[in-house]
C-alpha cells in the first residue's frame, strides 16, 4: 500500500474517531447540584421490582449512570462496584446503577456478569433526564458516565461528570470515607 493511501486510511479514521467523540454528548438536563435535594424516583431493578430512591433514606447512596449493559467500560465499572461492595456494605451504603436498558437486558448483564446490587431500568430515560445525563452516541439515547453521592438525608454532597470506569469504585470510597469523618 502506498504512503498516500496510508495517510488517506488515517485521516478517514481521524475524521470517524471524532464524529464518534463528539457525538457521545449531552442532549437536555442540568445535572442536580451538590447541596441539592436528590431527585426522587422509583425505577424497576433488573428482576422488575420496583426501586424508590426514598427507601434508602438513613443509607448513603451511590447512583451512578452509565451508557450500556455489557460493554467494556460499563462491565469495567459494574465489577468494580462489585469488587467493594462489602466495603460499601460497611459503610452504610448502597449502589445503584442506570441505564437505558430494558429489565430483561440488566437481567442478563446480573446473570452474565455475578452482579448483585441494583441495576435500574429507565427505558422512558425520565430519570436520566431528571439527572441532566441523558445524552447521545451518534442516533441512540444513552445515559452519561455520571455518578451522584447522596447522603443518609437525601441530600447529593458529590457529583461526579464524564467518569473513568476503570478506577471510579475506588475514587467513590474515598469520598465516602472523608465525608464519614466529618
């Protein structure tokens, strides 16, 4: 293959790599502030129980949005999550996690992947909205890689934008631990 074919290849991929960036953006909502009351909710959990954010009242709460069941990055941050979850469990806290996905698809992801924590279906994408983190990736709606803390009284205390799933778990406890010694 020529050089000039090689730079044609390239620039193509340049230019594809960064309509796919710009396309995962975010479509409506303003995310809820820190010091804000949390948004209420009730979603259905992956074996189609429905979930009132109200119930954890008197726990810490991890929610955290995320794109897709099954993909790299989304399965990266679930086994995370799950890794701690004991630490999580000792520190009065739950997880929470949401997407677009339907019931049957968190089902599977619980099953596939040994997740034992509560994966919620927002498949109107009301929450997700509510949460200024629904947004794009090229034509499908999908929930931002965004994360509220929630303190025992319902209020968010941190918020986290555009996360890294690879060491996010960690970043969450840490917070959860300094926001215990105060």
């Amino acid at each position: 293959m020529s050089r000039t074919a090689l730079a044609v290849i390239a620039l193509v991929l340049l230019v594809v790599a960064g309509v796919a960036i710009r396309s995962y953006a975010a479509d409506s909502g303003t995310l809820p502030q820190v010091g804000q009351s949390a948004p209420t909710f009730t979603l259905p959990n992956q074996e189609g129980t429905p979930v009132n954010l109200d119930t954890y009242k008197g726990k810490w709460v991890v929610l955290y949005f995320y794109p897709k069941d099954m993909t790299s990055g989304c399965t990266k941050e679930a086994h995370n999550f799950q890794g701690d979850l004991d630490k999580y469990q000792a520190a009065n806290a739950v997880i929470l996690g949401v997407s677009v996905d339907s019931v049957d698809s968190h089902k599977q992801f619980c099953t596939k992947d040994s997740l034992t924590f509560n994966l919620l279906s927002d498949e109107q994408k009301k929450v997700v909205e509510q949460y200024g983190s629904l947004g794009s990736f090229g034509p499908m709606k999908i929930a931002m890689r965004n994360t509220f803390l929630i303190d025992p009284h319902g209020k968010i205390v941190k918020v986290w934008t555009k996360v890294d799933p690879s060491g996010h778990s960690s970043e969450v406890l840490t917070a959860l631990a300094d926001f215990e010694k105060k």
